[in-house]
C-alpha cells in the first residue's frame, strides 16, 4: 500500500515590501505589523491541524511567519532550497520603477500576468525550478508518510506547486499564491490525489476549491 505524504504550503505573511509592490527576492525584510496582526489571527484556525514538521525558507519573512502561526510545533525545519527567486538589479524597486528600466526588463506573458525573464544578476526561472526539484525530493525522502507545512515565497511556491501538479515551468507562472494562503496537496506514493486550497483571513478560512 502506498504511503500517504500531505505538502501544506502557505506563502509568507504581509511585508512593507508588498504594500509598496516592490521586489524583496534575497532583501530579508521582516514581517510588516500588517502581518504580524494578520498571522496571530490565522493561527487560531491552524491551531488543530496535525502537522508533523514546518518547513521554511533561511528568510525572516518566513521564519516569522512559521514562529506566528504555528508556535505549538516544535519541529521546525529551515532550507535554503526554498528561498525566493533572486531578482538581482530590480530587488528594492518597484514594479512602476522596474518598467523605466533602460536597458528595459524582458517579459513574458502568463496567466494574464507579466514575467520578467531577464534582470541582471537575477536567477533564471528554470534555475528556480530544479531548486523547487531538489526541495520535493528532499521533502519525499526525509518525510515521506508525514504532514509537513512549507512556508516560502510568491515566486518559488509557483515553481514548487506547478511541478507538484505536473505543469512545466512556464505553465508553473499562471497561479500566483497570496499571502497567507494555504494549499494542500494529498499524494499516495508519489501520485498527486487531491488538491485543495484555503485563504487564511480575518474573517477565517474561506474554501477556493
């Protein structure tokens, strides 16, 4: 019989650098106070849920959130296979900035949504992608049977769902999570059965699909 292994996922919680639509990607920027308030709320509705290890990126913003939304578990488990995509020249900047570039960003367009491909000193998405590779199988090795909790970013949990969902990685680019949304991915062996997802906000846990 094929072991059960439960991928929760949620996307970091508000930072300052989200208000102001700018790239954070390796900046560690902390937890806004938006965000801090918005965790302590969510944690009453993740309080029973059976988690066996939270796993997080090597950033604040994430390490935060975990110690916030999940204090009553104490494996906790940090990885930088799970950091943000690195922006190179457009971390700090906006995206109103990042337009004004010269020479200009390359984009592409996914999911109705524009993709920079380009920026200098930034990591390729396809070098996101085998990071997001490294991460599931480091997950299926070490906590296969388990219900583990990943905590990361905007940019990597894109790459790390479309391969749990068997997308490629430019199809991975059409659904962008947001802060504080929970996914949860069923899977018996290896084999995706279920996949749900909760946005986690202050009026509780409202049911997506």
């Amino acid at each position: 019989m094929a072991v059960e292994t439960i991928i929760h996922t949620i996307r970091h919680g508000h930072t300052d650098y989200n208000a102001e639509k700018r790239y954070a990607g390796t900046i560690d920027i902390p937890l806004s106070e938006k965000g801090i308030k918005d965790c302590r709320e969510a944690s009453q509705k993740l309080s029973d849920y059976p988690f066996d290890v939270v796993i997080t990126s090597k950033m604040k913003r994430a390490i935060e959130t975990a110690q916030l939304l999940v204090p009553q578990i104490s494996c906790n488990v940090q990885s930088a296979l799970c950091n943000e995509r690195r922006f190179g020249v457009m971390e700090g900047h906006t995206w109103e900035e990042v337009l004004k570039f010269d020479p200009p960003i390359l984009m592409i367009d996914v999911g109705n949504d524009l993709h920079t491909i380009n920026p200098c000193g930034g990591e390729p998405f396809e070098d996101v992608w085998q990071r997001a590779k490294r991460f599931r199988s480091f997950l299926f090795k070490r906590y296969a049977g388990k219900s583990i909790l990943v905590i990361s970013h905007g940019v990597f949990m894109q790459m790390f769902h479309g391969l749990l969902r068997g997308s490629n990685c430019i199809e991975s680019l059409a659904k962008y999570p947001s802060n504080l949304e929970l996914y949860r991915f069923s899977f018996s062996g290896r084999h995706l059965v279920e996949e749900k997802a909760m946005k986690l906000s202050d009026r509780g846990v409202e049911i997506r699909f």
